[in-house]
C-alpha cells in the first residue's frame, strides 16, 4: 500500500539516524551535512514514534543503493502487536532522483500501520546493503499528526460469468484500514458474500494483515438478465467501490483465447488462435510445469501446437523437454548462438536444444510469427531491442534483457508481452516507436520480469494498457518496479482521470486470468483461484 502524496502542504516529522538506537552500535557516517549509517547484515536501526490515533501513516526514506535494488525489512512494534514488511529500496538513474544531491541520495515513501501509543520503528538489513540517512513521517493534516485516508481496493474490477458454468467469483481487497459493510446490485439489494483472510506465498504480515478475498457465487446471479452489471461494494468511512459484472447465458468459444496462468513466480501464458491451434509461452518453474501447467493442458484436452521460449531461466522453462517432447514440437526462441553464457540452467538447456531439438527456430525483433506458422488474421510481432550480435552473455540481466517480447494483434485487439525485458528496454522502444502510439495502445498487457526489477512509467503511459497482469507471488510487494515505479506513479494517474477503463490483476491475489477476444475486437476476461492445481472445470 503506497502512501497518498497530495500537492497540500502537509505537517512533516523527520528522524535522523543520529536519533536512532543502533543494534549493534554503530558507527555513523558523514556525508556533507548528512549523518547515516551503512545498513550491513545484522544491523538495526529502531526509532520510537508516539501517536495519538491508530491508522496508516506515510514514512518517506532517505536513502541510496549501489550496485542494484535492495529489499530491507521494517517492522512497527508496540506492546500487543508486531507488523513486518520487507521494503524494496529501488536504485534510480539520474534523470529518475527526487533528491537533486550529488550523492545519488533518493526518496521512497510507504504507509505502515501504526497504533495508538508508542510504536516502535525498526529498519533491519535483510537483503543488500544501504545507506539510511533518516525518516519523516507525513501527515495527511497540515496541522497535526494524522493518519491517511485511502481509500480500498478492488482487484480484479471487471468480472464475466457465464450461467451455464456456475463457479465461485473470488475478489481480493486491500482494505487500508476500513472495513467491508455489505455488497449490493443495482436494485439496492445487498448480495450474500463470505470473506477469508488473504492467504499467498512470500506475504509479510504487514502486507497480509490489510488484504481480505471475498467470494461470491455465480448462482447468485441466475436471475440477473444478461449484460453488464454495476455492483457497489460499501466500505466504512464513507467509501464505495463499483465492480463491473458481465453476465452472460451460455458460454460460446472465442476466436482467440489468451490464458495467464498462475504458476507462482514465472511465467506460462497459453494462447488459442482462430485456427484451434494452440502456443504455450514458456512453463513456469519445474514444480509448477509438473503440478499446474501439466495437468491444466490434460484437464482441458488442450493439445499444444507451438511452444515459445522466451529466454533460458529456471522459472520460465520448466518441464520443457518433457512438454515438448509429448507433443512432437519445436521450441521457438530468441538467437543465442555464439553468445558466452554464465549459468548452468542456459547451458543445460542450451546442450538439450542441440541434442534434442536441433530443429529449433530462431527468432530476431521483426519475425513475424504469425506468417512462420500461417494465423491468418492474427498478427505476432517480435518486438525486442536490437542486440549486439558479437557481444557476450555473462549475467542473468543480459538473458532478461534478450528475452522474447512480442505484440499480438487481432481485429483491432492488441497483447503484448513483455517477457522479462527491463526498463532500458521500455525506453529503447519508446525511443524508436515514440511516433506511433496509436499501433502501439494494448489492450492487455503481461507485465514486464514480473514487475522485478525496473520499469519504465512513460513507456507504460505510451502504450496505455486496459488490464496489467501480473505473474508474481507476494514478493512482488516488495520491488520498487512494482510499488514505486508502477503503484506510486502509474496507477495513482490512472485513478485520477484516465479515460478508459484499467485493471491491476496480480496472480498472487486474483490467480489465473482468461481473457476472450471476438470477431469485432471487443473483449472480456475472468480471473480463477487456484483449486488442486487446476483452474478451469
């Protein structure tokens, strides 16, 4: 949860580290007039914060990286309760600093929940090393120290359910603060709903103790004609939410058929096209190759056509040998030969590509796949940066930056995934295609490495995605690209004002996503929980 920054002048408590205790204790450093502290294994620094109301509150942190992003853990205590959040500190280049000091110091804002009394603050080294100058609390109150008012969230905001499938509606909220009072249709009828404590792998307490996952049931709905449907959910202190629920009575096959699966963090994307052939896009980790995306193909008779590779990692290209072999396919992926690699995983499965697959295909920005495998209508366009063919590979960001990212596009519809490309990548395109925004506007964007590591805002604004998957689990909330990058900068602007509708769905939160497209370019979409590895009954 981000802290809600507003032009207003607002009442500011800063703590400087030379406040601070220090365990162990520390010696403090000096830059200019700037007093920090290295933040190595082992090292804590605590501050005790007295308040007179229990709410959210935004800490802003001084603070600067080399060598890459960092994630600490903060933990507010008090007497009966202890929430921890792990915290990513994300490194800036200089064009991106909020802090104009030449010392490469940034700023980084996020809202903990604090109690009533004293709280005491606690930043620890968890991962990376950092340097922390000190903290400020901000007020949502010009005058006096107040918590902030934010309002809920709702992920995903659009529904569609069919009659003839009945099955469980299951919405995840971010509460900040304010409790669930009913849900009610159009006619002001409240719905019967069931609300559990959001529950997913690599989630904090801090995180977790603000998050709830409603359900609701589709036969609730049986009645309701078909179309489109507003539902209010109603919150304490005021705030409501409209959830867009399509109904519809019987189920009818799209033409094409794009499936992100939740495969935890990694990727599996499935997509059907208008001639019932089918591409599987990577396959997550071994485990979930073997456990979700294996039995989800065998569920659902799926048989799969092409398979695409986007890049050579541990959690994109699990269970290939044994997919591709059961299907009698050739992978499809990016050019690497002549290219040093680094890790084992890229030169296993670089030794398996020449022994088993010596029919692979390669693919460089500008292949179109669509004419290599005959899709009529559909158009699927490789569009990574150049790359220098001589150079080599020596590190995991190098093979990210490679990986295979591509833009579908169908009657007017656009997709576009983004593989594990990073920010410079982002701005490499927006750079040489800045001019056509138009051919470049996506309906459905899979977000870039997971939202790890960095992304680039304006190239976000650029192509303007309606829905934003994301296949991560609940560390994500812990990566600047995703909270600060995306959350504090992209979504706040989307919120204020954007013309057309945008949805924020995380795998971690929502599960799997099912996005239909039709003849006339229109689309729709239906997210799953996870149920014993298989999403789709």
């Amino acid at each position: 949860m981000d802290a809600d920054r507003t032009k207003k002048v607002k009442k500011t408590i800063p703590f400087e580290v030379s406040q601070a205790k220090l365990i162990p204790d520390s010696r403090l450093e000096k830059d200019h007039d700037r007093v920090y502290i290295k933040l190595m294994p082992k090292t804590e620094v605590q501050w005790q914060l007295k308040l007179k109301k229990t709410g959210y509150y935004a800490i802003r942190f001084y603070y600067r990286t080399i060598g890459g992003d960092q994630v600490q853990k903060v933990t507010a205590k008090t007497d009966h309760r202890t929430l921890v959040y792990d915290v990513g500190f994300p490194m800036v280049g200089d064009d991106e600093r909020t802090d104009s000091d030449q010392g490469g110091w940034q700023e980084y804002e996020q809202a903990f929940r604090l109690e009533t009394g004293v709280n005491t603050l606690v930043v620890s080294a968890d991962w990376g090393n950092m340097d922390l100058w000190k903290i400020v609390m901000v007020s949502s109150s010009k005058e006096v120290m107040e918590p902030l008012n934010l309002p809920p969230i709702l992920s995903p905001r659009y529904e569609t359910i069919y009659k003839d499938k009945v099955r469980d509606i299951t919405i995840h909220v971010q509460l900040n603060g304010h409790q669930l009072l009913t849900i009610m249709d159009e006619s002001e009828t409240p719905i019967p709903y069931s609300i559990f404590p959001f529950k997913t792998e690599e989630l904090e307490s801090g995180y977790a103790e603000n998050r709830r996952t409603v359900r609701l049931s589709t036969s609730k709905f049986a009645n309701y004609p078909e179309g489109n449907h507003q539902i209010r959910f109603l919150f304490s202190e005021g705030h409501s939410i409209v959830y867009h629920l399509k109904v519809v009575t019987l189920y009818k096959e799209p033409p094409l058929k794009i499936i992100s699966l939740d495969v935890n963090h990694g990727n599996a994307t499935l997509i059907k096209f208008p001639s019932d052939k089918w591409l599987l896009i990577d396959s997550g980790k071994e485990y979930e190759a073997e456990h979700i995306v294996k039995p989800f193909l065998k569920e659902n008779n799926i048989t799969i056509d092409y398979y695409l590779l986007t890049h050579y990692h541990h959690d994109h290209l699990g269970g290939l040998v044994d997919i591709t072999t059961h299907y009698g396919i050739r992978p499809q992926g990016i050019n690497l030969d002549g290219q040093q690699r680094a890790s084992k995983t890229i030169d296993r499965y670089q030794m398996m590509q020449q022994n088993r697959f010596a029919d692979y295909s390669l693919l460089v920005p500008g292949d179109d796949l669509a004419k290599v495998w005959n899709l009529g209508d559909v158009s699927v366009l490789i569009v990574n940066s150049h790359f220098d063919e001589q150079g080599q590979l020596i590190s995991s960001e190098d093979e990210n930056h490679l990986s295979v990212a591509f833009r579908l596009s169908y009657k007017g519809f656009c997709y576009f995934h983004q593989a594990d490309m990073y920010g410079h990548t982002q701005a490499n395109l927006l750079k040489r295609f800045g001019s056509q925004k138009e051919f470049w506007k996506t309906d459905y964007l899979t977000a870039n490495h997971h939202f790890h590591g960095s992304v680039n805002p304006e190239f976000l604004q650029f192509i303007d995605p309606k829905v934003v998957f994301i296949p991560a689990n609940g560390a994500v909330y812990a990566r600047g690209a995703y909270r600060q990058a995306y959350q504090n900068k992209l979504e706040k602007i989307w919120r204020n004002g954007l013309a057309t509708r945008q949805d924020t769905i995380l795998s971690a939160e929502s599960g799997t996503l099912v996005c239909r497209v039709y003849d006339n370019g229109n689309f729709d979409y239906s997210t799953y929980r996870r149920k014993k590895g298989v999403y789709l009954k």
